[in-house]
C-alpha cells in the first residue's frame, strides 16, 4: 500500500511532528535517520544505508496505509552531542540512527534500534505491532 512520507529536521520537527499526529492513516512510523553527507549524497551512517531500504520495501508491502515521518538527525558532529535534543527529549530517548518507532495512540508501541533495523524479522515483528 502507499507509503506518505513526510521529512522533518531538527529545525522544523515540531511542526512536521504535529502533522504527522494528525493524520488518519495507521499504522505511523517515525524513522529517525542520519543526514546525507553533501560530498557523497550518501547518509554519513553505515547503518542507515544498510537500513533504509530494507524499511522502505517492508513498508511499502504491507497491505495498510502507512504514514512515515523521516526525522533528520542533524551531521555527525551535531548527533555525537550528549544534548542532543532527540538524546534528551523524554518521549524518544534517541541512543542511535536508524532508530524505526511504531507510533500509536499517541505514543511508542515498539521500536528497532540501530543494531536492529535492517533486520526483516525485526521490522515484520515491528509492522504486526509486536
């Protein structure tokens, strides 16, 4: 089913966020992500190269709706800062990228971390939402 993506950065999160809570469709993911490197127009992340398109296609093959909001987690530098505000923002408590998060009910009902979400069986688990 169609996948309706919509890409936030830290500088515009809230609003983008709020649109995201307000849409219909469920299931909703929040997949927090490494910015793209601008001299090789690649995620600086190994991980998320690895990650991303496995996530896609399971997302795009599942027979639901899916709203997926693609949060930007700044360069490296700006990710390695303790304070980063999705490190420290009490709902997410981001520990690394590519974070996946179910979002339902207003509210995380599971979640791969980063050395996980490549993981088919994990994502499958994920998508079923458990």
């Amino acid at each position: 089913m169609p996948v309706k993506v919509l890409d936030a950065s830290l500088s515009n999160f809230d609003s983008v966020f709020e649109k995201f809570r307000s849409e219909a469709s469920s299931p909703k993911f929040i997949l927090f992500l490494a910015d793209n490197d601008p001299s090789t127009s690649l995620s600086w992340c190994p991980d998320c190269v690895r990650a991303e398109p496995v996530i896609y296609k399971k997302l795009e093959a599942t027979s639901n709706d899916v709203v997926l909001l693609r949060a930007y987690v700044g360069d490296r530098p700006t990710w390695r800062t303790p304070l980063h505000p999705w490190r420290v923002d009490s709902k997410f408590k981001l520990t690394g990228v590519p974070t996946l998060i179910l979002w339902e009910n207003d509210a995380i009902k599971g979640r791969l971390e980063d050395h996980e979400a490549h993981l088919e069986n994990k994502i499958d688990a994920l998508l079923a939402g458990n």
